[in-house]
C-alpha cells in the first residue's frame, strides 16, 4: 500500500493537492503549522493508489509517497 508523508511545516496550506487527488485522499487540516498555515493532511491513507499527483503538483516539495508493489507512472523515466 502507497504511503503519504506530507512534511506539515514545509506545506504552506495551497490546497493544489488536495484539488489533485483523484482519490479524495487528503484534507486541509484544522490545526496551523509552524508558518501560520492550515496544512494538508491524509484522511483516508487506505484508498490511495500511489499515483503521485499530490507530491508532483505541490510547490513546496512538501509531500512525499512511499510505494511497494503495483506503481502507477503517469511520466516515462
């Protein structure tokens, strides 16, 4: 199962991941950061398919995703 790691003081609260998610995965949290920002947060981690949009659409590089098994590749390596 793909595991989402979100780095809650690097996230500035853009929402362009949680807009990405085809899953519905992720969520604004209530709390603030660090920065003064609400972050973004996994509210459903067994529903995610380690599809990355989340990680390659965030500005701050501020997510990552741990994949083992089936991987999705959207881009050639």
């Amino acid at each position: 199962m793909p595991r989402v790691v979100i780095k809650r003081d690097s996230c500035k609260g853009c929402e362009l991941c949680v807009a990405a998610c085809p899953q519905r995965i992720l969520a604004m949290s209530k709390e603030i950061n660090l920065k003064g920002y609400f972050y973004a947060k996994v509210v459903e981690p067994p529903r995610c398919i380690g599809c990355r949009m989340c990680a390659l659409t965030c500005p701050d590089v501020a997510i990552e995703i741990g994949v083992s098994g089936a991987q999705y590749n959207f881009f050639e390596e």
